[in-house]
C-alpha cells in the first residue's frame, strides 16, 4: 500500500466518523434503540430463563447480543445514507474528481465505519456492565466482542453502500431499514434454537445467518470460549462482507463511470 | 499525447446517449485556446452539464472524441483530473465539516505533503473571503459562501484547466460579482476556464468566447461582440407620452430605419448605421413638437442570437426544457 493511498483512506476514514458523530440523531438511534429494547427484553422476557433447556439465568446476558446486531443495523442505514446524500448532493462526483483510486472512495468509507462499529460494540459492553450482563469470557472476550461487533458492522454497512450506489437516494436506503430488521426478530435472538418448538420457526432461525452472528456474541457472554459458535459467528461476519464488498464492486461499476 | 503546456480543450464529434433514447450531446465540436474563459450557454436541458461531466472524464462519450490539456479523456483519465478543477452543478459540500476541514480533505486527496496542506488551505480560504467562517461547518454557509468555498476547493491542486458548471445560479449580485472577479482574475493566471451557464450576462460579461447549446447541438459560436454583430445593429424604442401622436412618432422614426418589434405602446426601429443615428432622432423628435415619456437605445444581447438562431427567447427555452435537465446520472447510461 502507497502511502498516498494510505493518506487518502485515512482521510475519508476520518471525515467518516467525524460526519457520523457530528449527526445527533445518527448516534441517538445506536445508543438508545438497542438499550431500551434490551431493558424491556430482559424484564418482559426473564420468565424464559426458566424453561428446561435454556442456557443461562440472566436474560439480559443472553439478549445483549442483539444490541450488537442491532447497532450493525443501524451502521448499514447510517452509511448507506451519507454515501447516499453524497451522491445526491454531488460530493461522490468531487472526491471522483481528485487523482482517488476507485477502491479508496469505498475503503475510506468502511474504514471509518469499522472504527464506528469498535466504538459503538464498546458503549454496549459498558452497557451490559450497566444493567447486569455478565460476559464470561472476560477482558479477551470483550476484545473478541470489540472485533466482532466491528466486522459485523462493517459487513451490514457494504450492503448499505451497495443501496446507496444503486438507488443513489437515502430515503431509498432508509425504506430498507424494516426489511434488513425484520431478519433479527426471524433468528434465535429472543430464544435459543433448540427452544424454537414451531417447526417453521426453527427452520428459518436456523437458516438465518443472523442467528449465527447473534450467537457467536452470546457465546462469549454466557459460555466462556464456545469455539464452534465463535468460528460460526465470525465465519457468517467475514462472509456476508466479502459477499457485500464484491456487490459494492458491481455497484460502483454502474455509478462510477470516470475514464 | 499531451503537449504539456498545453491547456487548451479539444472536441470533435462528441455524442452522448442515454438508455431510452435520449440523446443529451449530439456530435459536439468545440475549441478552447489556452488562458481562454469559454462560455458554454444554453437553457436547461440542452447538454451542458453532460458535456463538462464527459469533458472532466466523469462519463464516457457514446461517440467522438475529446482532447482536455492535451489528454485523450477516455484514455487518460487520471492524468486528465490531475490537472483541472472542477466547480460542477450545486455546491458540493458537506455541511457537517467545516471550511478549513474541506480544504484538508481535498488537499489529502490530491496528494499535497502535509505541510503544504495547510498553508494551501489558508491561502485560499483567504483568497475567496472565508477566513473568518474557516472554522464554521459549512451547513451554516449563505449560498454566496458554499460557491467560493467550492471553488477554492477546485483550485487546491493549482489546476491549469478549471470547470465551473453554473457557478453563479442562485447567488446574490454581490456574490456573483465577487466570484466573476476571482474567474477573471484566475484567467489572467494563465487558468483556461470552461464556463458553463444559462445567464446570458454572465456569459457576455465574462466569456472571451461563446458557444450557444441547444438540443446537443452547438448552435452558434464566436465572440459575444461577434455574435451579437452578426444577428444585427441595435434599434431605438419610443413611447409617445400622448397615446394618439404614436402614429406621428412612428414616421418621425421610419426615416431612421426599418420597423422592429415593441411594447405595445410604443413604436421601435433598427437602426442600419448603429447608434450615432441616436442624436439625430431626438432632434427629429424635438422639430416636431412630439413629446416622448420613454425613450430607449437596445443593443443586440445573446438572447437576441439565441431566438436568431434556435427560433425561441433563451429564458422561455429554460423553461420549457427545465423538465429534461434532470441530465441523465452515470447509472441509467
């Protein structure tokens, strides 16, 4: 790597994060949404801990790992939406003017995101620690939890590249946020799998990649170091960004014709 | 391959299609000598703003071919945007970084050295007015401020060559004389600059050349004094200030030159020898005892060559093309 190229993608990284944290109701939404639906989980929800099967008597250790999947969800809509505005307003037309390689325009952007998605899976371990979560895995599962969340906000955010260079509209983008939400309340996000009785319910949980992401999270808060979901997890995270980062290829193709 | 002093522009037979038909160019030729201001002008609609994309190599032609600095634009791509600027349709901003944070961001993404960047970025906050807003996201800028802040940031890279692609739409007069100042004195710097615009002033005011686009086609070419030549000499327009002596004015008039078109109240001719003929007519006026409550001297403008040429006033053909501007993005090519 140049380091030119790693000036310019540090330069985008930089007006990234500093264009997301200067959005108010940007960082609102990542914060409050998975808190609040967390608190009300854990105090609706704490029956469940009693069932036969269920893997641990504190709901709200089991039900934070869907604050990670839901501040992913929230990065996909957020990016997607200023790399919308950008196309909208005519800043993806600037930097396409500047000597930038056509894969910088897009790293500088995930860059940004992933140091985004370190950040906001750190406010939801210091969450957690808040309202009683317990994560077994300790000070090196945090780290994992940090890394993870960060992958896995990286790889929901190339998705909402791909939106944005498509429809270049961010309502467009936002309309997409109920269809990408709908597949955490499809997956073993309220209840483990094997607690899934409805036989439709389970086939689809069991089908969603999201129940693999969402567990791999768990597994660190309530197993320790459960190998096999962890390698699940972060097999589902890679792979949903290596399928979103060869869309945002494709995508650029068709929005980025500069000779 | 590019002669390297030169920063003309070249184009031959340029053409560009859209899906659907749509044809926004339609073999374009044009030249644009060194140092030149060339104003590209015509109504909404009528291919400008896909000329300069094809021309800052931000889309491919269908057809033709086009020369920027030397460099083929399909074929040299980086090396054509490594020497233009470009101030392209609206302001380019992004309102949650400020002035300075702006001009780091592009000098970064043209490769200055550090130190240059910022020393680079005063300079020419300075130079358009905006030091003291430097440090002040650009979401509060008046519009007058996002179009200097836009086009100091075209010029972080010393560009020989600079695009400006409606600059001045929707500022105030102020802000627009500001900025023609800067384009002119950018000119006498040695900066070719391809204008692109709808206001028939601005085009006069500030273009060593004109070339007048409609439908993908350019429709006329030349100096504004020439193009205004060539459709004819200025007329002279009275208003009588009794309604009933209109008639009397008129033949005073006809002696001076042949009927043209007028308020509805008053009474115009072309004048065949120019404007010297003006004294001669008010002492005409004066002999018969006429009295007058207007009385005007109109030069040919661009607008008066654009109806020569196309059939239609410029400002009515804005409006009635203003449906087609939405220029057809990258995406639907």
């Amino acid at each position: 790597m140049s380091p030119s190229l790693i000036t310019q993608v540090g330069a985008l990284a930089q007006r990234s994060v500093l264009k997301t944290l200067r959005q108010p109701f940007q960082m609102f939404p990542i914060i409050f949404f998975p808190a609040i639906l967390l608190i009300i989980n854990a105090s609706g929800l704490h029956a469940a801990t009693l069932l036969p099967g269920f893997p641990t008597h504190s709901y709200v250790s089991f039900a934070i790992a869907v604050a990670f999947i839901q501040g992913a969800m929230f990065s996909l809509i957020n990016t997607g939406t200023n790399l919308a505005e950008d196309i909208e307003t005519g800043f993806f037309n600037r930097l396409a003017l500047t000597p930038l390689r056509r894969v910088s325009l897009i790293a500088g952007l995930l860059v940004g995101v992933a140091a985004l998605g370190a950040m906001q899976s750190a406010v939801y371990i210091l969450l957690g620690v808040v309202v009683g979560a317990h994560l077994d895995a300790g000070l090196g599962g945090a780290l994992v939890v940090i890394v993870l969340g960060s992958l896995t906000a990286l790889a929901f955010s190339s998705f909402g590249c791909v939106a944005a260079l498509r429809t270049g509209s961010s309502e467009a983008v936002q309309g997409l946020f109920p269809l990408f939400f709908v597949f955490i309340f499809l997956s073993s996000s309220n209840l483990p799998r094997s607690l899934l009785k409805t036989p439709w319910f389970h086939t689809v949980a069991t089908w969603n990649p999201i129940s693999y992401l969402i567990e791999g999270f768990r597994s660190l808060y309530i197993f320790g170091w459960d190998k096999t979901a962890l390698l699940r997890g972060f097999g589902v995270a890679i792979g949903l960004l290596v399928l979103g980062l060869l869309a945002v290829q494709w995508a650029m193709r068709t929005r980025l014709q500069r000779t | 391959m590019a002669e390297k002093n030169d920063n003309g522009i070249e184009v031959e037979g340029l053409v560009r299609d859209f899906k659907g038909g749509v044809r926004a160019v339609d073999g374009i030729d044009l030249r644009v000598a060194p140092g030149e201001i060339y104003g590209f002008l015509g109504p909404n609609g009528a291919g400008k703003s896909t000329t300069s994309l094809i021309l800052t190599t931000l889309l491919p032609p269908t057809a033709g071919s086009a020369r920027v600095a030397g460099l083929d634009v399909v074929h040299h791509g980086p090396e054509v945007r490594r020497v233009i600027g470009a101030s392209l349709q609206d302001s380019a901003l992004d309102p949650f970084l400020t002035g300075s944070e702006h001009m780091r961001l592009q000098s970064s993404l043209h490769g200055l050295a550090k130190p240059q960047r910022e020393a680079r970025g005063r300079e020419l906050l300075a130079q358009v007015g905006l030091t003291e807003a430097a440090e002040r996201k650009v979401g509060g800028y008046s519009g007058g401020m996002k179009r200097r802040l836009d086009l100091a940031l075209a010029l972080v890279h010393r560009p020989r060559l600079l695009f400006l692609d409606e600059p001045t739409t929707g500022l105030d007069p102020q802000s627009r004389a500001a900025l023609w100042d800067e384009v002119r004195r950018l000119s006498v710097d040695g900066v070719t600059v391809f204008l692109t615009t709808q206001y028939l002033e601005e085009a006069d005011a500030l273009a060593n050349r004109v070339g007048i686009i409609d439908h993908g086609r350019i429709v006329a070419e030349g100096t504004p004094a020439e193009l205004k030549a060539a459709i004819g000499r200025p007329s002279v327009e009275a208003v009588p200030h009794d309604p009933g002596e209109r008639e009397r004015l008129a033949a005073v008039l006809a002696r001076f030159g042949e009927s043209a078109a007028a308020a509805s109240n008053g009474v115009a001719v072309r004048l065949p020898r120019g404007a010297g003929d003006l004294a001669e007519i008010v002492r005409a006026i004066d002999a018969e005892s006429l009295q007058v409550a207007d009385l005007r001297l109109h030069s040919p403008t661009l607008d008066d060559v654009f109806l020569a040429k196309t059939g239609r006033s410029l400002e009515g053909a804005a409006e009635d093309d203003d449906a087609d501007e939405a220029a057809p993005e990258p995406l639907s090519a």
